[in-house]
C-alpha cells in the first residue's frame, strides 16, 4: 500500500466514523422514540475528528485543519462534562446508601 492510499483510507475511515455517528444518533433516538444524543455520538466524533484532522494536516488544508481542530475539542469537552456528571451523579447515588 503506497502512502497516498495509506492516507485516503485514513481520510475515508475518518469519514465513516464522523458520518456513523448520525446513524448512532439517529438509531438511538427512534429506539427512545425521542431525539436523543448517546455518548457513542462523542466517541464516534472524536474518532473521525481525529482521523480527518490527520488527513487534513497530511493534506496542508488550513480551511479542513481549522474546522477539524475547532471540532474535536467541542467534542473532547462534551465527554468531559458527561464524565463529570456521571461522577456527580455516582457520588449522589453513595450519599444515599
């Protein structure tokens, strides 16, 4: 496998990843019969964001690299606030017991 084809399947995997996650959402959302975003959304999101961002750099595309930096770190907050408030919540659960 020669290097340019290493890095389209890195961008197309990326892409899969980043376009998988609205199937998750969407999938998610008819099984709870409301729309709802589940965690694999973020984790799928970081993924691809990642993934593109790579091949983006590879790329030197500084509109696609922006937009992809921008984009994780909304992501890789979103699954900080959901780890804090799980833990908020697990520490509620303890003070109950």
């Amino acid at each position: 496998m020669g290097r340019e084809t290493l890095w389209l399947a890195v961008g197309f995997v990326g892409q899969l990843a980043f376009t998988g996650r609205f199937v998750l959402q969407w999938l998610y959302s008819e099984y709870k019969k409301r729309s709802m975003i589940p965690v694999g959304f973020w984790y799928l999101s970081i993924v691809g964001s990642a993934l593109l961002l790579a091949y983006a750099i590879y790329r030197e595309d500084p509109v696609f690299i922006v937009g992809q930096s921008f984009g994780f770190i909304v992501y890789l907050r979103n699954l900080q606030l959901i780890a804090k408030h799980r833990e908020q919540e697990s520490h509620e659960l303890e003070k109950k017991d």
